[in-house]
C-alpha cells in the first residue's frame, strides 16, 4: 500500500498482552499522533463496532482478529496486522497475517518496508525478545524476563518504559524478578501434575505462572506437549514442543479452538464439555501420532 503519513491520526486497537502492546510500541515510534486501545478475545468485535472510524485516518488493529470477520468490513481505513488461526491474509483489504512471526514482529517488518528501519533500529531487541517469546520459541532467556516485566506494569506503563528501547533494568525491576522467581519456585514445586494414560503428556491447573510451568515441565519430564486450565475457567491451553505437529490448526480444524503451531487454546462453555474435548484429543491424538505413545 502506499505510504502513510507520519502525522496521520491514527488509532491502535490491540491485544491486551505483551505482543499486543509491544505492536503499539512499535506504532507509537513511527505516528506520534496516536491512541491507543487494548482488547480481549472476549471484547474485540463490541469494541471496533463502538469506535467511530471518521475521526481516524488509520486504524491499526493488531495481534486479534474478531470473531466476526464482518466487523472488519464496517471500516474502510482499517489495517489488520495479526498471526493468529482465525485471522485471513487480505493485503487487496488491507489486511496482512503471516503465523510464522508475532504481531509486533510483523507490525514492525510493515512499518519498516514503509519508512526504512532508522526509526525502529532503537526496538530492535525488544522486537527480538517479543517475537521469542510469543512464538514460544524461548531461545533468548531475556524474553521470558520481559514478559514478567509485562505482568509488572499495566499496557500503559509498560509501552512508556520500553518506549525508547532501553532494556537495562532498574533495581526495582531487579527485585521484582527475584521476587517473581522466587514465587514460581514455591508453585513449581507444590504444582500437581496428572498424567495422560496412553500419551506423553500431562495436565494441571494454575492461575499463575502457566507459560513457565508448561516449558518446565516438557524440559523436566519430556512431555511431548502439556494442556491446562486456570482455575477461574474452562479455557484449555496446549504448549508444545512437537515441531512436526501444529495444535493451532488442528484445532481449528476440529472446530475446537486454535491458536499457534506450539501455543494453541480450547474454548468450552462447561466443564464436562472441557473433559469431553480433552478425552477426544487424547484417543484421537493416540491413532494419528504414534511416537507420542507411552
């Protein structure tokens, strides 16, 4: 598409997590006449069919698709970056998804193909550390420091600190990680694992801490891939480490849920609906997979 201008008024509707933000980061560096907006899964079509899109020149929606996909057509200044299952490749539509990176990592290859990478050059490793963690690849251990820095500070706060690039870390900050790794340790070790009776993998339950456990837990043990749910809802989460196998589609597939290759959700109304998909996905996941046997 054709070039934007920098002073243009745009509007930045993203995902509340750190991707989400760390898009805005990347927008807020480039358009300095910019609002910014963050949405659930559970909110994100009321909240566009809400804005008014006159008063914008550009509304970048980014790291979430609605449910809807008519929503998007409501607008006609909308730019749809995003990774996720759900979400259409477009570019005639203005819409852009490649599920191979993060939003912030391709909200940033956009920015910097339309103004050249000297106004972003200074996000460089923050975009790195991003993308790491949110494709859950966990090469870089900075990555996973920055998303407990996330759990720190509201979207606000969180794109002012990291605004100018600047990852060196305060003493405040310091003590923060220590205390938050200190309290992953307390959970780690107290955590109940259940086991899956025909597959190597294994279930559990938390409201802290999922991602970390999940990764622990599949280096430990060498699960194959580990499911869980917060305690507060029915949603089921996958975490992976099967490259040869993508949860995301799969699930979509199976009209379950979806999300990434190794990060993927599954959105039941009830418990026994819950029990029911994962007693499905593991019998089914028995016959296709083989080496995932016990």
């Amino acid at each position: 598409m054709k070039k934007i201008p920098s002073n243009s008024k745009i509007l930045s509707v993203s995902h509340d997590d750190m991707d989400g933000v760390g898009c805005q980061i990347v927008l807020g560096a480039i358009f300095k006449n910019i609002e910014y907006l963050t949405c659930s899964y559970s909110n994100i079509d009321k909240e566009l069919m809400a804005i008014d899109g006159k008063e914008y020149d550009y509304i970048f929606v980014t790291d979430i698709t609605p449910k809807v996909s008519e929503v998007l057509d409501a607008f006609n200044n909308i730019i749809l970056i995003d990774h996720h299952q759900n979400a259409i490749n477009d570019p005639s539509k203005h819409r852009y998804v490649n599920k191979k990176y993060s939003a912030t990592y391709l909200t940033n290859h956009f920015l910097t193909k339309m103004f050249g990478d000297t106004k972003l050059k200074h996000l460089s490793k923050i975009v790195k550390l991003i993308n790491d963690y949110d494709t859950w690849t966990l090469k870089y251990k900075g990555s996973k420091t920055l998303n407990d820095l996330f759990s720190l500070y509201n979207s606000k706060k969180f794109r002012s600190r990291f605004s100018t690039g600047d990852l060196s870390l305060s003493t405040d900050e310091k003590k923060y990680l220590f205390y938050v790794q200190d309290k992953y340790n307390k959970v780690y070790d107290e955590l109940i694992i259940e086991e899956f009776e025909t597959i190597n993998a294994c279930w559990f339950e938390s409201d802290v801490f999922v991602n970390e456990i999940a990764n622990n837990l599949m280096i430990d043990y060498g699960y194959d891939f580990v499911m869980f749910n917060t305690m507060k809802s029915h949603r089921v989460s996958i975490r992976s480490k099967m490259k040869d196998f993508n949860f995301g589609l799969y699930l979509k597939e199976n009209n379950f849920g979806g999300g990434h290759k190794q990060a993927a959700g599954i959105n039941a109304d009830t418990e026994e609906d819950m029990m029911r998909i994962v007693d499905f996905i593991e019998n089914d996941l028995y016959n296709k997979l083989p080496l995932i046997r016990k």
